[in-house]
C-alpha cells in the first residue's frame, strides 16, 4: 500500500491532536502552485509565499492561525502602469476533527492543509482596483497618455459653439469697458 506525500500546504498534527493547548509553530517559504486571483492584480504562479502558522489543539479540533506575505502584480486601475504591491493577510481558521458536523475544514489523515485556506485569505485582500500610488491621475481623456508623464502642456478644451464668440474678449476688454465715458440716451 502507498502512503501519500503530503504536499506542501498540509502540516503534521498527529502529535497534538486531541490534547487540547498543545501548541506548534511553523514558519514556511512554499512557492504558489497556480496564478491566486483574477481582474488587474494578482499572485503569480511560483510566487514565494511566507507563512508563520501556529497551529493549536482545541476541544472541537484544531485552531490555525498566522500570517502569509507575499507580492501580487498587475497594472494600476487608472493608469495601466505595470505594479507590485506588497502582500500580508492574517488569517485564522478552525479544522474540526471529523464527526457528525459538517464543516468547511476538517483534520484529515492526521494533517491540515493550508491551501485553500491560505489562497482565499489572499485573493480576498486584493484590492478591486489598485493604483500606482494614491492620487494617480491616470489617463488623458483626449490623449491616452498617462498625465503624469504629461510634460505639462495644457490642452484646451473644445470650446461649445455657442460661446465662441465670447472667446475674442480679453480681460482687458472688460476694464476698456468700464473707461469708456458713458453716453446719454434721448
């Protein structure tokens, strides 16, 4: 008979289990086995991920706690600008020993896998529209250039027709105006 391999999100618990407050600690770099979310930011396939775990023995199972870093990239919502933003979730699960209850996660062969747990966590935090950084113009309207490599030039916009003829008065117009003596009606 083959025993199978544990993978590399699935962590021993056969020493703790059923002894409620034993405590284990695990600190583990574990590469992300596919792309971890959709839209304009995501983890890469073969991404390091960092997690400090602590895994604790309780009465109704097993208590996973802990945090994973990591790096999403994509493009800036605003911009399209290639990013890498920082990741770090903390995240906190309990995996019940198998029995009559349902539940999202179970011990399983003397193990807990992280896997779903972990990738939720993360793809959960991604932000829906990320930007290159907080006050991102983005793009011209006109142009499709970035603004904030826009060498300052201003365009102007087109001026509605019907106010064009207002555009041959100048602000010195107004004060000629003002000089102008009045005269008077009969």
């Amino acid at each position: 008979m083959r025993t199978r391999r544990p993978g590399p999100f699935q962590l021993p618990v056969r020493d703790i289990e059923r002894h409620p407050g034993e405590i284990r600690e695990h600190t583990l770099d574990i590469p992300t086995p596919e792309k971890w979310g959709e839209g304009l930011l995501s983890v890469p396939e073969a991404e390091m991920l960092e997690l400090d775990v602590r895994l604790e023995s309780v009465h109704e199972g097993i208590l996973v706690s802990g945090t994973v870093d990591t790096s999403a990239t994509g493009v800036c919502g605003r911009c399209l600008i290639d990013i890498v933003e920082p990741v770090e979730v903390e995240f906190q699960e309990l995996f019940a020993y198998p029995g009559d209850e349902a539940s999202d996660f179970d011990v399983q062969d003397d193990h807990v896998d992280l896997e779903n747990l972990v990738r939720d966590a993360i793809v959960l935090s991604l932000p829906f529209q990320p930007v290159c950084q907080p006050d991102c113009p983005g793009l011209d309207p006109n142009t499709g250039e970035r603004l904030t490599e826009s060498p300052g030039t201003t365009e102007q916009e087109p001026v509605d027709p019907r106010w064009a003829a207002l555009q041959q008065y100048t602000p010195d117009d107004g004060d000629a105006l003002r000089a102008a003596p009045k005269t008077e009606k009969s």
